[in-house]
C-alpha cells in the first residue's frame, strides 16, 4: 500500500518548524522515517501533515564531554555508533546501537527520533532510561527538558506535546565504579529483538555490589527499568541471579505475539538477567581493578 | 477530483538532474521507477526490510522506500544503473556477481550491488564475516547467499585493482 495524502513542509528553522506544527494536532515530524514511513505505507497513521526536520541547521551534532553524551535530533545511528568518543564516555550507548536495525537503517535513522518513537521492542529508550537521562524539546513555549523517568507514558507513547520537536538527547557518563553489559536476543540479526536486557552494577569502595538495575526490553509495553540491588547486595551467585530476575518478572509483562510466547519471553529475561548482570559485575570490577590501579 | 497538491523538485540521479513533479507522498523509491523510468531500482516489501530497494544517497546506502522524493532533492542518488564504469562496461560489484554467479532471479541484485559498492569502499579488503555482515540487511530468496559473499570479497579485489590501474 502506499500512504495517504498529506500536507508536506520542509522548514529551514526551528522556529519555523515549531510554528508549522502549532495548532494541527494531527501532523507529524519526520526525522529519518525508518519507523515513520513503514507506519504511513501500511496506512496505520495518516496525518495531514508531515513537518520534515531534516534540512534543520545545527541539529547532527554528537557532543561529548566527562559529564556524559548530547546528540542532535538529526544525529544518525550509524554516525553516534562510529564516535570512539560516545563509546569511551558512555559504552552502553555504543554496544545497543550496534543492535539497532542493519547498518542501512542505521544510515538513515536518528537515535533521538528513536528516543520519541517510544517502542518498548527498541534499544535506546531503554537504555535512556536506565542511564537516567534526558531528551530536550522545543515547543511554542521554549525549551524543556524531559527526564527519561517522565518520557516514556504508554506503548508507543512519549509525553512530548503534539506542537515540540525533540533537539537533543542527553545520556550521562557512568557513575564511579559502575560497569554495563548489553545483550539481546533475536529471530536474526538487526531484527527487533525479543528479549534484550542492558545492566549496571556499580560496586563500593571495597568491591562489593552496591547498586545494581537492568532495562529490559520487549519484556513489557513500555520501556521498563528494574532495580535488582535487593537480591544481589549480598553478592552475584547463581542462587542471587535466579532470585533477581525473579524480582524483575514481577515487575515485567512479557506478552505472545508471532515472534516468541509470553513464556519464552520470561525465560529470556530469566536467562538474560544472569548473563547480563554478571558481564556487567566483571565490567565493573575491572574498571574498579584498574583505577586503583592508577 | 484529487486537488492533491504537486512539488516540483529537482532529482539528481546518476549525475543528471531530473525535474518531476510528485505529490509528497511519493516515495522516492516510486518516483525512480515510475517517474523517471528507472526500473533497476526494485521493490519487495515497502517497509525496509528486504533491501531491494537500496540505493546510495550521497554515497551512503539508504532504502529508497523509507524516504520520500520530496525529501531526497538536495541530495545526489546513485542507482544500480549509475554503477556501471563510464565506458559502459560492468563496474568491479557487477563483474564480481557475475564471476561468482551471485544471482539467480535477480530480483534482489540492485540492493545488493549498491550496498556492497558502498560497503568495499569504506572496507576494502572484508574477509568473508565482514562481507557476511555487509550484506546482512538484504534478502535474497534464491542463492543461499554463499555466492554473494564470494563476490563481496572478489569485488573488493577487482575494485583495487581497477584504482591501481587508475592510479597509474
Ligand atoms: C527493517 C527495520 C528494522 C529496524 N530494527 C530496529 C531495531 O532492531 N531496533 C530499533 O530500535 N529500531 C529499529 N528500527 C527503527 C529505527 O531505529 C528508526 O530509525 C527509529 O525507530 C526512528 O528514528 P527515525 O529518525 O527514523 O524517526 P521517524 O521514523 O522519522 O519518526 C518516528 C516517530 O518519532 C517522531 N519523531 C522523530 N523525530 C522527532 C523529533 N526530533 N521530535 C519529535 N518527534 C519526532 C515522528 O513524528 C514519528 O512519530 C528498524 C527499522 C526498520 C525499517
Ligand atoms: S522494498 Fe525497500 S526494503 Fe524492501
Ligand atoms: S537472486 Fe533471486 S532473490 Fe536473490
């Protein structure tokens, strides 16, 4: 099928592209379409109006810094993937992209736009989330900024307003002592997931796990963040393991569609928990290892 | 009667620049075959999946049907009939596919010769699991594959030779 009729405008400015969506609740912004479009060529959204971003001044820019990682709404995947930077400040943010689609849609998508699609089967709002960062919008009123925890309200629903644009994601550096492990399964690679789990396990000053909290994704409808610290305080057994991905069960929904059971889904996340938890542990103690070390 | 309104845009494709005259909607994919009669250009699943329609825009491997016309005039397009060399004969992808039989159908082929052609030019010399990675988003119903990754590593030979050549 091919989309219905809209209303196309292709902005210059931020302003411009704001005004243009200020009073049509019913338009869209398109940034790199790669969710976009498939939804508008199955005709399961039709809006009147698409505002394309995509010849915005000033927004692919990917920023890094010791406080953490800022990228541009028009920032690709592939280009924030090939940032030595971004991974060297944030890891996590390099080892899911590298799960998100094949490198052709990479080429084209935006991580920020992935952000506000709000796709519980994604990586990167999960690991938003997790991360405890943000995404900074710009509407009629100004600028705002949205704290992950506020971000994400329902399946495929971010709490963006229909007239703001998102400009920039902020994902903050990794805590003291802390380590990530990312891994997800799939039918096939660059597919969408069907359990992914993403860890950080941060350690005291002796070594011993102090905080620990996993995202999971495709593991409920919304992107879902679980903090595990309980079980495994007394340390990272098989025994703990088992008991926190029991923890993150209760607080998980996986459901059955034609791709994986609600059960499979739940021994995913149990399998997933320990692996992931425990590559996240070692991470930690060898960054620990290292800067005492130093 | 449709008022759908009509954009006059520029399509730059192959180095000639094409004027049409496309409601928004059009996909670029779309406005390649049936605009400009450029049918190399193929189409499977219209959702970015199978890769058929990959295409390079500004060099880059993108899907021609998750884009739309309106969105690609700033931008220069090369389609599987821009990768031929200039005096007609195949370019380094072609003649690898063809050596190592990489096709059967040929319903896939375009997508694969436009993004490999992009792939050995950032990776010049895959070994076979960087070739297999290279061609990881597209689908092809009739080869299995093994061919196609022999043809990756062959075009990566034939395209080094053929700038050495250059060079001289
Ligand atoms: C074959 C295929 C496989 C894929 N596999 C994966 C996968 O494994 N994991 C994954 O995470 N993703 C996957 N994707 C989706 C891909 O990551 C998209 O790039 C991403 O979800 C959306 O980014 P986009 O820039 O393309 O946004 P668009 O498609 O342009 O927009 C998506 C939505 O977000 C809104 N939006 C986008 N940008 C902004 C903005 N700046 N401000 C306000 N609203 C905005 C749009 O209005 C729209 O509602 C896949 C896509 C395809 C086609
Ligand atoms: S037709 Fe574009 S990816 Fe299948
Ligand atoms: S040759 Fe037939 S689909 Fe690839």
């Amino acid at each position: 099928m091919k989309p219905a009729p809209f209303d196309y405008v292709r902005p210059r400015t931020l302003d411009e592209a704001v005004q243009a969506l200020a009073g049509r609740p019913e338009a869209k912004v398109l940034a790199g379409g790669q969710s976009l479009v498939p939804l508008l060529s199955m005709r399961l959204a039709a809006p009147s109006l698409l505002v394309d971003i995509n010849a915005l001044p000033d927004l692919d820019h990917v920023r890094v810094d010791e406080t953490g990682v800022r990228i541009g709404a028009l920032a690709r995947h592939a280009r924030v993937l090939a940032d030595p930077e971004v991974r060297r400040v944030q890891p996590l943010v390099s080892l899911a992209l590298a799960n998100v689609a094949h490198p052709t849609i990479r080429n084209r998508g935006t991580t920020v736009g992935s952000l506000v699609h709000a796709d519980a089967a994604a990586e990167m709002p999960m690991v938003l989330r997790l991360l405890e960062g943000s995404v900074d919008v710009a509407g009629p009123s100004g600028r705002r900024t949205i704290e992950a925890a506020d971000l994400y309200v329902g399946p495929l629903e971010s709490s963006l307003h229909h007239d703001e644009i998102a400009v920039e994601a902020f994902f903050p550096t990794l805590p003291a002592r802390t380590g990530v492990a990312f891994e997800e399964i799939s039918r096939r690679h660059g597919d969408y997931a069907m359990c992914g789990v993403a860890a950080l396990v941060t350690l005291d000053g002796g070594g011993a796990v102090s905080r620990v909290r996993a995202g999971y994704l495709s593991a409920s409808d919304v992107p879902a963040v679980v903090d595990l610290t309980e079980p495994l305080a007394g340390g990272i057994t098989p025994a703990s393991l088992e008991q926190a991905a029991a923890v993150a069960l209760t607080q998980l929904d996986p459901e059955t569609d034609i791709h994986a059971t609600a059960a499979y889904r739940a021994h995913l996340v149990e399998v997933l928990t320990a692996r992931v938890v425990t590559a996240a542990y070692q991470n930690a103690s060898e960054h620990t290892h290292q800067s005492t070390q130093e | 009667m449709s008022t759908e309104q009509l954009h006059r845009i520029r399509l730059q494709v192959n180095g000639v620049a094409h004027e049409v005259e496309v409601p928004a909607r059009r996909l670029l994919s779309d406005a390649l075959r049936h605009d400009l009669g450029l049918t190399g250009t193929h189409v499977g699943c219209e959702h970015g999946v199978c890769g058929a329609c990959t295409i390079l825009v500004d060099g880059t491997p993108m899907r021609s049907c998750l884009m739309f016309a309106v969105s690609a005039a700033d931008s220069e397009l090369t389609t599987v009939e821009g990768l031929a060399n200039a005096d007609g004969t195949l370019g380094p992808v072609q003649q690898a596919f063809r050596e190592c039989h990489g096709l059967q159908c040929g319903f896939c082929t375009p997508g694969f010769l436009t993004t490999i052609t992009a792939g050995i030019k950032e990776n010049p010399s895959p070994s076979e699991d960087e070739a297999r990675e290279m061609i990881a988003g597209n689908l092809c119903r009739c080869t299995g594959y093994q061919n196609i990754v022999k043809a990756v590593c062959r075009a990566a030979e034939l395209a080094a030779t053929h700038s050495g050549e250059a060079d001289q």
